[in-house]
C-alpha cells in the first residue's frame, strides 16, 4: 500500500500542478549482493488484484470554469499566440486550438516548438513569418493587436514579446497549469481551463475578420522572400539546417531543439508543413543542462528516429549521455551547429566589448567532434554541403547514433541572419 500511494502521488506530480519529471528513490537492502530471498515477494506479487489495486485512481480532472470566463469577442484585432507546448496528446492539443483558431477567426501566430506548423492544414490562419514581419515598425504599428490569447505560454522571440508588451492589448493566458506562466509580467489575466473546454465555451465569429486577413497578407509576402533567401545559401549557414530539417525529415520525426540558437533558428525559419514532426525542447530554465541526454530519452521513448538540433556547447556539456548508445532503442542523429563557442552571445550588446566577450561570453572551443565520437563508438560525418545535409536528413537510421557536424562561422552567422531579417522586414515597406 506505501509502495501504491507513493508511484500514485508521483504521477500525479507529473500532471499537475505543474507538470514535469518527478525523482524517486529506490532504496537496496544491505548488504548489496544479490543474495537469493525466501519467495516472500513473489507470492505476495501473485496474490495481489492488479486491477483493482489500482481501480480507485483516475487522472485528475481539470477545472472548468467556464461560466466564470468573461466573453471574448472575435469581432475585435485579436491573435491567438502558441507558445513552446509539448502536449501528451498532439491531437487533442491541435484540435483544440484548431477549433478555437476557427471560433474566433483570428490568426495563429505559433511557435516553432508547437505542433502547430507541422499541421498546418488544421490552421488557415497560421502565421510562421512574425518575428521578421514585426521587425518591420509599420507593419507592427498597424497590425497592433486589441487582445491577444496566448495558449501555455509565450514564444521565445524577443521581438513578439516586445510587440505585445508594447501594444497595450487585453492579454488573456488559457492553461491548465497551476504556475505562473506569464514570462512578461505584465497585466495579463490567467484562464485556469483546459483547451477543449476554452473552444467549446467561445461564440462564433459570423464574418471573416479583417485583422486575419491583415496578417495573412504580410505572411504571404514573407515567407516566400525568407524562403528564397535560405534557397539561395550555398554556405553552411545555420539557420538553414532548422529550414532544411523542416522540409526534408521523415514524416513524424521526433525532433529535440537545443537552446540558444538553435531553438530560435527554428522560431524564425520553420516552416508550415503536414508531416507531424514532433518538436520538443527543454524550455523552462532554458540551460543547456541535459541536452543530450533528453534527447536519447526521447528517441528511447519513441523507439524509432529521432533527430537532435544542437550546438557545439550544448553537446559538450553533455557528452556522457553518450555512454548510454549501447542502450538506445530506435536511432538518434544529431546535428551539431560547430561555430565553435556560444553563438546566441553575439546577438547581445556584450558582443561590441573586447575583452572580456570572448572569453567570458562566447567560451570559443576547439573540439575535435570526430575523435570525441570514435571514444564513444558513436558515427561522425562531417556535412560537406547542403545537398550531402540534405541526403542524410531524408532517410534517418533505424537503429544506433550518429553525429552529423556543420562547421560555420559564429561571428559571419550571426552578422548575416541579422541582416538576412532586417532586409525581408525592410522589403515590406
């Protein structure tokens, strides 16, 4: 009965009220040797009514509280933001929000790491381009938003948080979770609600509203112009293996996103499609703790291939999750963004201080990534261009890891996806 409430309790904690991973600790009796026991616990285990010693626990219901929720009007500039959401059920999440998106007639301004792009049938109004788009100051003044919904939390681009902090509008975030998931602190009012019970509780907008149009118009513009420009790049340039992985890799991929840039390379450059790709990341503290040993989690959980988007930091900060190869289930291939240091920094004002950025900021690294794989028995292919990236991103392995390496250049990288954005944005007039 302790063993029962305990595993109860623990899985409980995984849900709510925030969910995440719960530490168990499995004590051993002294002396530690595998001695043989008297039969005591196998007979007990036969005894026991699996099913009903576990008939009384049920998940735990979500609160609805949608007689307490005040009316939102479709009639009004209003956007639905989703934010970095890894759901237990993808389907449930998508068409929630799709039955809401479709309610309102607002457009969907959605996170590379929400399903959401990688359903984009389901979403009419599905906006990708927004971080380039509002870069462009007319274009954010007249898309200026009257109310904005954001569904499980914000996104991570520094230029949409700073729109809607900025516009002034009714901010309204609709989760399930307990928590303060309101990164901008601002007067942002929290719907403790589940996604379906918000889509059934909304009204109907009864004509198409004018403000969807508005987006849908500047994302018909950009993002044809952004993927021309990552089309043209003949150079190992970094954002485009989050563009390339978004068009190529086998329909319902798992798909891990390092932090730092490779989780807002995604954000920018990601684009619609109707494959399932199943983005995740470790958003949250937003550290690089970790990175490679959730990702073979992930791939082990999936049993089938998975893919890791990282950088070089990320990976070695981690690298003794590759001792756990032998026990991997499924594949996992990793793509190494090599700019050798912390690419992300150079986005900062601390990048124009000489000392001490270098040093203490972009932490430059000379890892020779092919020897560190050879230690571990784990495969290192040095990417020679777009077409052989391409070739092996198509058709993932069934089994084993792999470690696919782009060498770039962090200070050029960064120099031309500033100015990759700044010239889209500029063409919008």
């Amino acid at each position: 009965r302790y063993l029962r409430q305990t595993v109860a309790h623990a899985v409980a904690r995984t849900q709510r009220p925030s969910g995440g991973p719960v530490h168990l600790n499995a004590p051993f009796r002294d002396p530690l040797v595998p001695l043989a026991d008297d039969g005591a616990a196998g007979r007990l285990a036969a005894a026991i009514d699996w099913e009903l010693f576990f008939s009384h626990l049920a998940p735990p219901e979500v609160a609805q509280l949608g007689a307490r929720l005040p009316r939102i009007s479709p009639d009004v500039h209003g956007a639905i933001v989703v934010g970095p959401e890894q759901p237990g059920s993808v389907e449930e999440f998508v068409a929630a929000t799709a039955e809401i998106a479709r309610r309102l007639g607002w457009p969907v301004l959605a996170d590379g790491l929400s399903p959401l792009r990688n359903h984009a049938a389901r979403f009419p109004h599905l906006v990708t381009s927004y971080d380039t788009v509002l870069r462009n100051e007319n274009a954010a003044e007249r898309l200026k938003p009257e109310v904005v919904l954001c569904l499980g939390g914000w996104p991570a681009s520094k230029v949409l948080r700073g729109w809607i902090e900025a516009s002034g509008a009714t901010v309204w975030l609709a989760t399930d979770r307990a928590d303060n998931r309101d990164a901008l602190h601002g007067r942002t009012r929290q719907l403790s609600i589940s996604l379906p019970a918000l889509a059934a509780f909304l009204p109907v907008a009864q004509d198409v509203n004018g403000y969807e149009r508005m987006w849908a118009r500047y994302e018909q513009r950009v993002r044809p112009a952004l993927d021309a420009r990552l089309l043209a790049e003949t150079a190992l340039f970094e954002p485009k293996a989050a563009w390339l992985l978004g068009r190529h890799l086998p329909a319902e991929t798992p798909l891990f996103v390092a932090n730092s840039m490779p989780v807002r390379d995604v954000e920018y450059v990601w684009p619609a499609g109707d494959r399932a790709i199943r983005p995740l990341g470790n958003r949250g503290a937003n550290g690089i703790d970790g990175t490679l040993s959730t990702a073979l989690g992930v791939a082990h959980d999936a049993g089938r291939p998975a893919v890791l988007l990282t950088g070089d930091l990320a990976l070695l900060h981690d690298t003794n999750g590759f001792l756990l190869r032998g026990r991997l289930r499924g594949s996992l291939t990793i793509v190494l963004i090599n700019n050798r240091g912390g690419g992300i920094f150079e986005h900062l004002p601390v990048a124009q201080f000489e000392p001490p950025f270098e040093e203490f900021f972009a932490t430059p690294q000379e890892a020779d990534f092919g020897r560190l794989c050879g230690a571990y028995g784990v495969g290192h292919v040095l990417v020679r261009d777009w077409a052989h990236f391409t070739e092996l991103i198509s058709a993932l392995p069934a089994g084993g890891m792999r470690v696919l390496e782009l060498r770039t250049d962090r200070k050029h990288d960064a120099a031309r996806r500033k100015q990759l954005f700044a010239d889209v944005a500029v063409g919008l007039g």
